[in-house]
C-alpha cells in the first residue's frame, strides 16, 4: 500500500507542463496528468512551516507512463 498526496506544483519552470507533485511515500515525483480511480481525501501538512493542502490516497497501483500517473 502507497501513501499518496498529491497537490499542485506552484514553482513550475517556465516552459514546463509538470503542474502536479505527486508524493509517494514521502519521495516527490512530477506529473503532467494525474488520474485517480480510488476513493480520496484531503490532507493538511506544514512543509518547511507553510501549510500546504493535498488530495490524497492509500493506493496499491501506481502506473506511469512517462509523466502521467494513474493510480488506483
């Protein structure tokens, strides 16, 4: 089972469409897309010692294909 939290990516390069960070287990991953098939919440957290707001899940598959993510 994967701790999931996903939320936007406000530091996004110039150029880049990697708008979301997908945090699996604590380790960052960036994402163009991000498809969800299992039920969510959401999630409070200081990082840092600013709040910052995710969807979240407890999923058992991640699949990527290339900087999409589908997880369910």
């Amino acid at each position: 089972m994967y701790k999931v939290r996903i939320r936007y990516n406000t530091k996004v390069s110039e150029g880049s469409d990697l708008h979301w960070r997908v945090l699996i287990d604590g380790k960052e991953n960036l994402a163009t897309f991000v498809k969800l098939s299992i039920p969510t919440y959401t999630t409070k957290e200081l990082v840092d010692g600013v709040e910052k707001w995710h969807i979240a899940c407890d999923a058992d598959r991640i699949q990527w294909n290339g900087t999409e993510c589908t997880i369910s």
